[in-house]
C-alpha cells in the first residue's frame, strides 16, 4: 500500500518544525522518520540568518531561476509538493501583498497576523475535537483527515519570500489548504484538488493556483473533467469571487461551530456534488 | 622522530575520546572510564575552541566534520545526477584525466579517499581491464604467426605462462570514505554494472586512515579533500599509506586564472548552482555550502606547498578547464 505524498512531505516538515512543538505527534514521527532526515542541512537551535526561521535570501536572478526550474520540475512531477511550494513563492509576491492587505482590513483577519497561529497536529486537542457533535467544523475536519489519510503537517516551510509577514501568510495559505477542502467538501483526489485550486485562484490571485488551475485538468481523465467543467468549476470560481476572504477566518477559534453556519458566515454555496475520497496512489 | 611521536600522541587522545564518547552514549562503563574522562577533557576541549571555515561561516573544528556529514548524506542519493547537472557533464571528462595521467597498468592497488559514489574505482578498473585486454589482444596476434623458435620454446614450457601472470597481479581498488551513505549508493551503483571483484568499500576518516603503512600504489582524492577538516593530516596519512614509490593524485576546485572566466564562474557558482539544487535535490543549504567551500580551499601554488609539506616529492599540478579544477600529482619516495 503506497502512501500519499502528503505524508511523506508531512513527515519532512515534521521534523524541521518539530523542534518548538512537543505534542505526542511530534515524538510519534520523529521515531518513524529518522530515515527520512536527510533531507537538508538544519541550522542549529534558534540560529537563522535572513528575516525568519528557514528563510533564504535570494537574488531576483535565482528567484526567476528558481522559478522556472521549480515550474519544470512541478509540471513534470506534480506530486513534487516541494517544487509547487517553490514556485508559489518565487512568483506570488504581488498576490501575496494584496491577500495581506485584505487580510488587514479584515477585523479578524487583522488578529491572526498579529497573533500568528499555526496549524499543527501538535497544537491541535484531537480528542476534544473527536468528541464534539456531528456536523460540527471540528469534527467534520477531523473525518476528512482520517478519510483522506493526511496531516496538517505535510506543508513544507516558507524559504524564498523576503518579507517576514508575507512569508507568514503564505505559510497560513498553506495551512489553511486542508480546511478549505473541508470547507468545500472536496476530497483530496485529482478532481478535488484542481476544484479547491480554481477556488483558491480566484480568491487569492496567485499564480502558482491560475497555473495549477489551468494545468490541473489536463491530468483529469474526460469521465472527471466532465463534472469540473458543467458543474464543479462554475461553483467554484462563483464562490471563489463572492466569499469572503477565507484566510481572515480564525479556524482554531471555530471547531465547535455547525459547517453550515460557518458556509453561510463566509457566503460559500454547498457543493453541487458529492465526490467520494478513492485512495490515491502516488504514480 | 618528532612528528611519528605527535602522531601517536594524537592517536593516543583519539582513541581515549572515541571511549568517552561510546561509554556516553550509554554502553558498559568501566570504573576506568572516570579517570579517563577527567584526563582526556583538556585534550578535546582544545579542539572543540579552535575554528575553522564551512563555507563562509566560521565553526569550530568539531562542528564542522558533524556538519560536513549531515551535507553528504542528505545529497548523496541525488549525487551523480546533480554532478551531471553542476558541471553539465564535464566533470566526467575531469575524471577520465585523471586516470589518462596515472596511466595505471594492471596489478597495482588504488585507494579512492572520499571516493563516495565510486566514480574514479569504477573508471580505474575498466581502464586496467582495457589495458589488460590490449595486452591479450597482442599476445594472441602475435602467437597466430609464431618462429620456428617461439614454437619449439612453447613445446618444451608450460604455456599458462603469461595469463598466470596476470591473474597473479590482480588490480583492487579500495573505496574509503567517511559518509555510509555515499558508500552504499556507490554499492549499489557497481551492483548495477555488475562489477563484484577487484572493488572494496571501507568506511574511514582521511585524517586517519584504517590501513597498515606502505599499502598502496595509487592514492587519489578526488572532489573530497576540501571538505576535510586538517588538509595536513590527510596529506600525511597519504604518505604513510603509500608504498615507497606509490603516487598521490588530488583532483580538486581551484582558482581560476583568467579574470573573465572568473566572474563567469563566479556567477554561475552562486547563482544556478544553488538553484539546481533546490531544484533537483530538494536542498538549496548544502549546494550552497559547496560552491562557498571551493572559495575556502586553496589555490594551485599554495596547495602544491603543502603537498610538498607533507612529504611528497616531484609534485605537479595541471590545470584543466581554465583552472576550474586543478589536478595535483606527487610521489613518495
């Protein structure tokens, strides 16, 4: 049985941002991957040069570098969450500036960049969230994780943005990735992944999701691109327009509100359809 | 006298360190081991001050053997491709000089320090194998038109004369290196060119080799030298190692001559570089470290001084592609 690139990526990060953490998660892979540590040389505890930890200054020669060889290598291998990440950085700085900007405007949104909370399984009372009621955010969070076999630590760290708050935003793009396929009700498969993607294109303007959006379909066979086109896609760049700016919203603070009061909070319509999660086989 | 004296005393530190550190990690500690502890402390801790370069930033000695490891391993699975990619695949004509200028004939006994992937072996053995087959291929011509003489001798000698002789002077190659990993992808590289004699994989520090004196013909170190801690040290290993007569051969990042190439270089280095490993690796830090360490490493004439230091004698060096990569050669004697 072959794992999802997600875990793999989620037991990466996990060691690289596990150092601060000491939740039960944080022990329970670092155990398992002590193979997988070879992956980059980690500054000692609490020293970093540039503005935050795991930042790396970079000229705009390597940036357009960077990008276009990040570009290539995500295209060829789209499972290279790694390159997809790259390229997102390397090109989203003006997209980036007017997420933060609205972010700012935003009441709540204006706490979460001051507070800077963090999505992670250490950080996270996966009990507590188990035991509330049926329906809510939380646990419907919770199901979609179990169901899709992922983790909120699968996102790779923020390196080439030269700006400490938006490098912070773009990790909060990240982390609030998964919640948005909550929010949607779509799966972590192909066909739910480029939905969220036309989604997030159409929120936050990024470049790296317009090209995943366009690119995304290709992959799809004609049985699935059938409903993305007639259905999935118009729904999705609707609400994508019309909500509100879902990287404003402090999940931490809303496990326990109904998802539907949450939809109707942030103007998102239900999906038109239901997509089953299939397990997925990295190829 | 002195410096055979220094050495023993260094061995003797050494190895009373290499106790401490097994008993503290938490293996049978003898009731010796206390006093050994108190002694032996004043020894590291002179090491743990002292400073040394990793790329552009400065660590102590110790940190940097720890840090240069950590490098090596995260890189060594994407280690070729990324040789290919660096150096747009001229690093393998590098290589191929190397071994035209050692010229090796068959029977003689190569250690490859640093030799990780096991590039220069595999090249050593392939160039004896040839050089073996050339001889054959003319021994056979020459034997489908014998004299008269050659046929009367060949009826009264044993004929397994001359494949005897070779076999007897079997080619091995020993690849050392300090990183396991590296070694296990060069294992599993002569795997896949199935390539099983002549070739041994031995894990062991340049500054102190596990060999007896006087093993070797050919000592080469090829791309791994800079990322050694005392470059004396290694130097001088290399000189017990070698048999009397034996050649060290060096195969290392240099200083560019022509002040335009330079910048180009320069450029190129810290540029892409970096990127085509962020790219192809995953790992931007240690493509990083190595284009700052071939900044630190000496240049040709400097080099040459301490090869010279160590020991060695007639060293010269050729510079190829312009003083990119300079190939040092010297005998002992």
């Amino acid at each position: 049985m072959c794992q999802p690139a997600h875990n793999i990526e989620m037991l990466r990060s996990l060691l690289f941002s596990s150092r601060r953490s000491t939740g039960r998660g944080a022990f329970m892979f670092e155990a398992l991957c002590v193979r997988q540590q070879h992956h980059g040389v980690d500054h000692a505890d609490g020293q970093y040069d540039g503005l935050y930890p795991g930042h790396i200054p970079t000229s705009p020669i390597q940036k357009a570098l960077l990008a276009v060889g990040s570009g290539v290598a995500a295209l060829q291998d789209p499972y290279r969450h790694d390159m997809v990440a790259v390229l997102g950085e390397t090109t989203g700085h003006l997209a980036l500036m007017t997420l933060r900007d609205r972010m700012r405007g935003d009441p709540e949104g204006y706490t979460i960049l001051t507070e800077r909370p963090r999505i992670r399984l250490s950080t996270l009372d996966l009990s507590k969230m188990a035991s509330l009621p049926d329906g809510s955010f939380g646990r419907v969070y919770l199901r979609f994780l179990e169901d899709n076999r992922v983790t909120p630590d699968s996102r790779v760290n923020v390196k080439f943005v030269d700006n400490e708050e938006l490098a912070y935003v773009m990790q909060r793009y990240r982390e609030v990735h998964d919640l948005l396929h909550t929010l949607l009700g779509m799966p972590t498969n192909m066909l739910g992944e480029v939905a969220v993607k036309w989604f997030e294109a159409a929120q936050t303007g990024l470049p790296m999701c317009i090209l995943g959006a366009a690119l995304g379909p290709l992959r799809l066979s004609t049985s699935r691109l059938e409903p993305l086109v007639t259905s999935l896609g118009p729904w999705a760049v609707r609400n994508g327009r019309q909500a509100r700016c879902v990287f404003s919203i402090f999940y931490e603070r809303r496990w326990e509100q109904s998802l539907e009061d949450l939809r109707e909070e942030l103007n998102i319509e239900p999906p038109p359809l239901t997509i089953t999660a299939t397990s997925q086989k990295p190829h | 006298m002195a410096a055979s004296i220094r050495l023993l005393a260094r061995r003797i530190v050494r190895d009373a360190s290499r106790t401490i550190n097994s008993s503290v990690s938490g293996r049978i500690v003898s009731s010796s081991c206390p006093s050994n502890l108190s002694a032996c402390r004043c020894f590291s801790d002179g090491a743990a001050d002292k400073s040394t370069h990793f790329g552009f930033e400065t660590v102590s000695e110790g940190e940097k053997a720890e840090r240069v490891y950590k490098v090596f391993e995260s890189v060594a699975p994407k280690y070729d491709v990324m040789n290919d990619a660096m150096s747009l695949g001229v690093h393998r004509l590098w290589k191929d000089m190397l071994l035209h200028v050692m010229n090796p004939q068959p029977g003689i006994c190569l250690l490859d320090v640093a030799g990780g992937t096991g590039d220069i072996s595999f090249r050593f053995l392939d160039y004896v194998r040839s050089q073996q087959e050339r001889v054959a291929r003319r021994t056979a011509r020459a034997n489908q038109t014998p004299s008269w003489q050659e046929i009367s001798t060949s009826y009264t000698t044993p004929t397994e004369g001359i494949e005897m002789e070779t076999e007897a002077r079997e080619s091995r190659a020993v690849v050392c290196d300090i990183n396991k990993e590296m070694l296990k992808v060069g294992k599993q590289k002569a795997e896949s060119m199935g390539i099983s004699s002549g070739l041994s994989w031995v894990v062991g520090d340049a500054e102190e080799l596990p060999f007896d004196d006087d093993q070797f013909d050919v000592y080469t170190i090829a791309f791994g030298i800079r990322n050694v801690t005392h470059i004396d040290l290694a130097l001088q290993e290399a000189v017990r190692v070698l048999k009397p007569g034996g050649r060290f051969m060096c195969l290392e990042f240099s200083k560019v001559t022509n002040p335009l190439l330079a910048r180009l270089y320069d450029a190129y280095s810290f540029q892409m570089i970096p990127v085509l490993g962020e790219v192809i690796a995953g790992d931007w830090k240690s493509y990083q470290y190595l284009v700052e360490s071939i900044r630190k490493f000496p240049d040709q004439e400097t080099f040459k001084q301490m090869i010279e230091d160590a020991g060695l004698f007639s060293v010269r060096y050729h510079n190829l592609t312009g003083g990119v990569v300079a190939l040092h050669s010297g005998f002992k004697l």
